[in-house]
C-alpha cells in the first residue's frame, strides 16, 4: 500500500490525486512502522535500542536530506514527483526484499489467522479513531475560528466523548484481543508500562514542537529574498543532524553506561532545558538559537529511543506487537497532537500582539490612526496590499516590519514555555518508570523460519 500510494502521488494530474497518494501511503507506512517491533526481538534483548534506533535508520537520512531536497524540488519545477518515484522504489525494494529474506514465526502468539480475525478490537477502533481525529481537527480549527465557534466546539466535545466511550469499553468490554488491554497498564502499578508509555507519548512533541518554533524563526527572522539557496538550507540542518547526533550516542554508548533509568531522565531534562531555553528568542540572537536547536534534539534523540525501548520491555514478549503498536500511535499520537496545540497557540498569540503592538509602532513612525489601521488589515495580504493604502513611507513599513518580527517572538516564546507543562509531567513519569538493566539481557525473544536457531521458536 505504501508503494502504491507513492505511486499514486508520483503520477498525480490533480490535487485531489496527490493527496489520495498521501492518505493511502501513510495507512501503509503505518503498518510499516511497525518494522520497529520486529528489528529489536530478533536481537539480544541487551542490543535493544540500537535495534529500535537502526529501525529508524532510514529516517535518519531523511530528516536530514529531506529538507535540502525538498527544497529544490520546490524551487525546480515538477522535480518534485521524483521524491516520490523515489518513495515508490523504495517501498518497492524493501517489500521484495522481505519476501526473499524475511521469514518470522507464522503464529508467534499460537494464535491462526481466521482466530485472530474473529477476535480483533473492531468496536474500539470505531471509538478510538474518529475520536482521535475529531480532538486534532478541533484544536487545528482554533488556530483560524474562535475559540467559541462550533465548529471547534464540536469536535472536540464529540472526539473526547468518543475517547471516554473508548476507555469504558477496554475495561468493561468482552474483546478478545482488546487494543489497550488493561492488565497492561495496570502491571506493576503502572510504572511497567503506563508511565513508559506516557513518556513516548510526551517526548515526540518535542520533536514537532522545534519543528514548529525553529523553521518559524529561519523564515521570518534569518531569510530575505537575496538569501542564498545553500545558506539556506544549511538552516535547516541543525536540529535534524542534533536528532541523528543524540540517537548515534545511544547507539555507541548505550550498552557502554547502562544505569537505562539514570540516562533516560537525565536526557529527558536535558531535552526539556534546551527546549525551554528556545524561549530567549529574538530577531536578532540567531546564533544562539541555532545551538539551543542542535542541543534539544540531541538530548531528544536519545530520550526518544530509549523511551520506545522502555515501553516495549514493559510488556511480556508475546504482547510486544500490541506494545509496539501502542508505542507508534504515542509517537505520531502524541506528536500530532503537539503540532495541533503548539500551531494555535503561536497563531493566537502572534494575531493577538501584532494587532496590539503595530498600530501604536506605525503612529509613532509618522502614521494617523486610519493609516495605521489600514495598515493592520492589509499586513497579512501581502506588500500589494500594503502599497493601496495612501501615506505608507518606508519608516512607516520598517517599523510595522518590527513590530511583526517581534510580535513572532512573543508568540515563539509563549509557545517554547507551554511546551514545559508536558516535559514536566513526562519528566515525573520517567522517575516512576522501573529500571529496565536486569531485562537488557542476551535473551533473544524470536527466532526466523530460516534461522540456525529456529527450532527456538515457540510458536510456528
């Protein structure tokens, strides 16, 4: 489904087109995703989070490729459709290669198919999923409608409905194979698997929280139209090659230092202090915010892989699929979460001192009252607007200029300190997470079909 979703979009001759692409091959990557159970089972349970970091080995080379490449294609006509010519033979390879190499127990649950089948979590899913949509479409909705509006109302109040509906139904439902099966949760109190599971949850929307507030500062702070296309993209690297960076320090010094517990809080602080230190931004201390950038995602590539590793050992072996699963929908969950709250919350507090703080930068300037709400109104349309209103002179444009610079500030900073709320109930999680040494052990859990070892295996 994903290379054909790539394909789809690769031969688009319409917008419509393009995006059923997009949509059919993201509910393939989303099965792909969890090649991230599969690649750490097959390896001593010691190696776990190199295992966890090599199966996003791949995103690696895109977070920091990606944007350099996206950029030419943008800037190079219809060059565009070979990233996803490229996404297609990609996909395409992989899933070739699996059918020749990739041999994994046929039931590692002693479950069949047509079993399984009969006892999958059909009505949670009806519950969990349009919930899960209705929440973000109502938060995205307030970063243009009020907040009063119903059409932000409404969604969230149904989606949370549908989520509590949600809850009520794993604990009291009959499912035999439920998708958050309580007992799960419950285990040791909560901190096996729940305080993990929160933790992947959080940590992510650090990740689209910079990817919010850092590209914002690069476009309305460090470009003009004479910037040069390489200085350009070299802005764009120093969170990605920071991720790569931090995930690389896990890989090489994980099995090194140990003490897992001792190194995911301390590298879950670290991402949270240099997230919040991205709150002393302004115009002009672009230096120092690209090493803040660099220094989060660093931090935040370790707490990441880690919090995954954590989460899939909070759990018995045989329920590692459903870990697995739970884990991605906290990493893309939580993080299109974060993109949702942290985009409204810039969008209104910027709208919000712009229109306060313009009018008296343009009056002091030389402009009258009229000309200084005129010119509220046609600052976000653009300088062909700008130029229709009588009386605006180049001070008068500088300082609205300012003025709109500074108030993207405001609005960045407010949106790096409301991202501390969630570091700071991820970082109570990760105090009551249990210590993970004694199961980072040379057991291996599964064995292939074509393995030296595979009568090992428990199930086939």
């Amino acid at each position: 489904m994903a290379a054909l979703g790539m394909l789809i979009s690769a031969t688009a001759k319409s917008p419509t087109q393009f995006t059923a692409g997009l949509a059919i091959a993201g509910w393939g990557g989303g099965f792909c995703q969890m090649a991230m159970c599969s690649i750490p089972e097959l390896m001593p349970n010691r190696y776990r989070h190199i295992g966890i970091c090599l199966s996003d080995g791949f995103v690696f080379v895109i977070v920091i490729f990606g944007p350099v490449v996206g950029r030419y294609a943008i800037d190079d006509g219809n060059s565009w459709i070979y990233i996803y010519y490229g996404g297609f033979i990609a996909q395409l390879s992989s899933l070739i290669a699996l059918a020749c190499f990739y041999f994994p127990p046929k039931h590692p649950r002693g479950v069949m198919w047509t079993e399984a089948i009969r006892g999958l979590d059909y009505i949670g899913t009806a519950f969990v999923v349009p919930g899960v949509c209705l929440v973000l479409v109502g938060i995205i909705n307030t970063t243009y409608m009020s907040t009063s509006d119903p059409k932000v109302i409404a969604p969230l109040v149904v989606g949370f409905v549908l989520l509590v509906a949600f809850g009520f139904w794993e604990t009291l439902g009959n499912t035999k194979y439920p998708l958050c099966p309580p007992r799960i949760f419950r285990s040791h109190n909560g901190r096996e698997f729940t305080a993990p599971f929160i933790v992947a949850f959080i940590v992510t929307m650090f990740y689209y929280g910079l990817n919010v507030i850092y590209p914002t500062m690069v476009n309305v702070f460090y470009l003009t139209p004479e910037t040069p296309r390489g200085y350009e993209l070299a802005l764009s690297l120093p969170g990605n090659i920071g991720l790569v960076f931090g995930a690389m320090l896990l890989i090489c010094f994980g099995d090194v230092l140990r003490h897992y517990w001792w190194t995911l809080w301390i590298s879950w602080a670290g991402m949270l202090f240099w997230g919040g230190m991205m709150a002393m931004v302004t115009p002009s201390n672009k230096g120092l915010m690209i090493a803040f950038a660099f220094l989060e995602q660093t931090f935040f590539g370790w707490a990441q892989y880690l919090s995954v590793a954590f989460t899939q050992l909070g759990v018995h072996q045989h329920d590692l699929g459903m870990s697995g699963g739970l884990a991605g929908v906290a990493r893309y969950a939580g993080g299109s979460l974060a993109q949702a709250i942290y985009v409204s919350i810039m969008a209104n507090a910027q709208s919000a001192r712009f229109a306060a703080t313009l009018p008296g930068a343009a009056i002091a300037a030389g402009a009258d009252d009229a000309t200084a709400t005129a010119l509220l109104a046609a600052f976000p349309l653009g300088s062909a607007a700008i130029a229709e209103i009588p009386g605006v002179n180049e001070e008068i444009l500088a300082a609205a200029g300012s003025a709109f610079q500074w108030s993207y500030a405001h609005a960045l900073k407010i949106t790096a300190l409301s991202s501390l709320s969630f570091g700071g109930l991820g970082l109570i999680c990760c105090f009551l997470c249990e210590n993970i040494d004694a199961k980072m052990n040379q057991t291996t859990n599964v064995f292939l079909e074509n393995d030296v070892n595979a009568d090992k295996n428990e199930f086939h």
